[in-house]
C-alpha cells in the first residue's frame, strides 16, 4: 500500500534514526506510554497517534523489508533505519499523493473520536430502522457499553419524533459534511449504516475509489476529527445540538491518562514524586513518567522543580550540537553527569526536535 508506505516514509525521517521501527508500530496504534506520547511531541508526529489501532506489526515489518530492498532506507543498527536520498525522493513523490488533511490530529483526538463515532454509528443505525418500523436489525457496534449508552440516551429524548431526530442529525451532520472535500464525505457517508444498508469497509471503498484502505482510514480520522474539533467550540453546542449531545461527556475529557490524572492531583496538593509514588506504591520512575506526560500536555506546567535553569540550559546545549532525540547519545556528551534521564526527557519536552517545517502535535 502506497500510503502506508508513505507514512513509513515519513516517520523514519523524522526519527533520523533515534527511534526502532517499534516507535512507529506504538505511534499508529496509539500507545498510552509515556514514551510513545512523548515521541509524538518531540518528532512532530501526533497527527498520525493512533491513526491505526489494529495495525500488525507483521505489516509494518513487511513495509520497512520492502523499502530496504528498494533502497529507500537503510538499517543503521537492528531495526534502527535511515531514509535514503533515494527515499528521500520517493517521499516527496508521496508527499504530492497523498496531502496530509488539515483536520488530522490523532494526538488530540483520538479517543474522543473514537468513542464518537461508535456511538453516532449505532445511533444513526438504531434512528434509521426505528424510522422504518423494523426493530429486529443486527446493532453494527456490539460493545455493551455503546449500546447501553444508545438505549439511554433514546429514552431520554422525549417530545421529539424518530424521524425528526434522524433529521436533526442528518442536518448537523451534512453541515459539517460540506466544510470537507468530497472525497472525505464520500467516505464518511459510505462509512455509515442504515435501514437495509449496511456500512463499506475500507477496503470497499478503496476499491469504489480507486485508492487504498489505509488512505481511505487516513481521510476518516481526518472527517471524525473535524467533528470533534466544531463541537468542541464555544459554538459547538447551539450550532449542533443533536452532535453535541452524543459527544458532551467526551469532550469533557482530559487528555491525561487516569493513571497520570491521580499522580497530577496529589502533586497539586504539594507532594513531591517520592511521596506519591510511596502513597500510590508505584516505582518513582513510573511517577517521573506522569510527570512528563503531564508536560507533554500542559505548557502552563513548570518543569523547574525538577531540573534547574543551569542543567536546563546545558541539556539544550548538547541537544541542539547533537541534533538528537537518543536520550543515551544526550546523556554520554553532558559533562554534568548527574543529570538524570528523566531531567533529560522533561528538557525535551519543552524543545520538540527543533524542525518548524513539520507539523506540530500542537497546531
């Protein structure tokens, strides 16, 4: 798949070589880790966070094999590669293919849109045959809690017909639809089941366009993400009501990991790592790991209680003569050695990886 091949393409020359072809398994299946959230951010890759939640990692393994063989890349240390200027080339060739949409973000969105989308699916699905009279179709989402959410939230709208609901939501839904390219809510649309009609797979609507399945998954994030982004406006709510209605508790949600929501919360009653991670009887250096996810996605967040302007400056020092993100290469060349890794990973939280040409994780 070309596009896969592209996307492939594009992290290995943002990694330079300082991430295994692991870090790109764990980007597109959007790994809560603090490493892979953090890689995310300092390699300007969070549009592409968890853009592939089922990916295989015997996929991605073939993917990088083929690209080896037709020296597009070259593998530095194991599973460690460099694009080529061969590849190099190839890319901007992709690149021309296949435009990254302006809506993308997984790393702010993912979840949320996720969740979303199970919901409206089964919900427009539900509405559709509920229309039509015919309660014994098979719900397209299976899991108990979107359907358990669906019955709720049906029993809670009252006064309001089957038919005018399924019109609010085709209304609010075709509104946003027009703001993307047609080709995006040509996806989205055949995404979509209803009464006796049944939603395409991607690799149907690859084949229907003329394209492949992981640009069609590509251009569905893109469309879901775009929701997300209008109902979580000020406006969202008057403008899309019946949306907003099925994503208000989602959008209520913290980007933070519940894990790192606990760790946050004690650290804003003024304990330092070593009392929580003894309240919470977790290793210190897991709470060091909420400390810079919690950095990762708050600006407003100091990292000076834990590294000083001295080190701080010195770790940027080595970073910028480097030109790396390898926590190991950073640590080798500091002549302070007492700074830790985890004083290293805060640093490079508040520096990305210095390259404004690509996209930022947090446009």
């Amino acid at each position: 798949m070309k596009s896969f091949e592209f996307l492939c393409l594009f992290c290995l020359r943002a990694f330079r070589g300082d991430r295994s072809i692991s870090g790109i398994f764990h980007l597109f299946r959007g790994k809560k880790s603090s490493q892979t959230i953090q890689d995310a951010n300092i390699f300007s890759l969070g549009i592409l966070y968890g853009l592939f939640p089922g990916l295989n990692r015997n996929f991605l393994q073939q993917n990088i094999e083929s690209l080896e063989a037709r020296g597009l890349i070259v593998e530095i240390q194991p599973e460690h590669y460099k694009i080529t200027e061969i590849g190099l080339g190839k890319l901007t060739e992709y690149e021309e293919m296949f435009p990254f949409s302006p809506y993308l973000n997984g790393f702010l969105y993912k979840d949320k849109s996720t969740h979303f989308w199970k919901r409206y699916s089964l919900l427009v699905q539900t509405l559709s045959n509920l229309a039509a009279k015919d309660n014994s179709f098979l719900p397209i989402q299976y899991e108990d809690a979107v359907q358990r959410w669906v019955k709720t939230h049906l029993l809670r709208q009252k006064g309001c017909s089957k038919e005018q609901w399924l019109n609010d939501l085709y209304e609010e839904t075709n509104h946003l639809l027009q703001q993307v390219s047609t080709e995006q809510a040509t996806i989205f649309t055949l995404m979509l089941t209803g009464h006796r009609q049944v939603g395409r797979t991607a690799e149907q609507i690859a084949r229907l366009l003329q394209t492949d399945p992981c640009w069609i998954q590509m251009e569905f994030q893109a469309v879901l993400h775009f929701f997300i982004e209008n109902l979580e406006k000020e406006e969202g709510a008057g403008y899309y009501p019946s949306l907003h209605s099925v994503s208000r508790d989602l959008l209520a949600r913290p980007q933070l990991t519940e894990t790192t929501q606990k760790t946050l919360k004690l650290l804003n009653q003024g304990l330092n790592l070593h009392d929580i991670a003894k309240i919470r009887r977790l290793k210190v250096s897991t709470i060091e790991d909420h400390i810079v996810e919690i950095a990762l996605h708050s600006n407003h967040f100091s990292i000076k209680p834990y590294v000083d302007k001295e080190k701080i400056e010195e770790i940027e020092g080595v970073i910028r003569d480097l030109h790396t993100q390898q926590l190991r290469k950073i640590k080798e060349r500091l002549t302070n050695q007492e700074i830790s890794y985890f004083q290293i990973r805060l640093v490079l939280t508040r520096m990305g990886d210095g390259d404004e040409s690509r996209i930022s994780v947090k446009s």
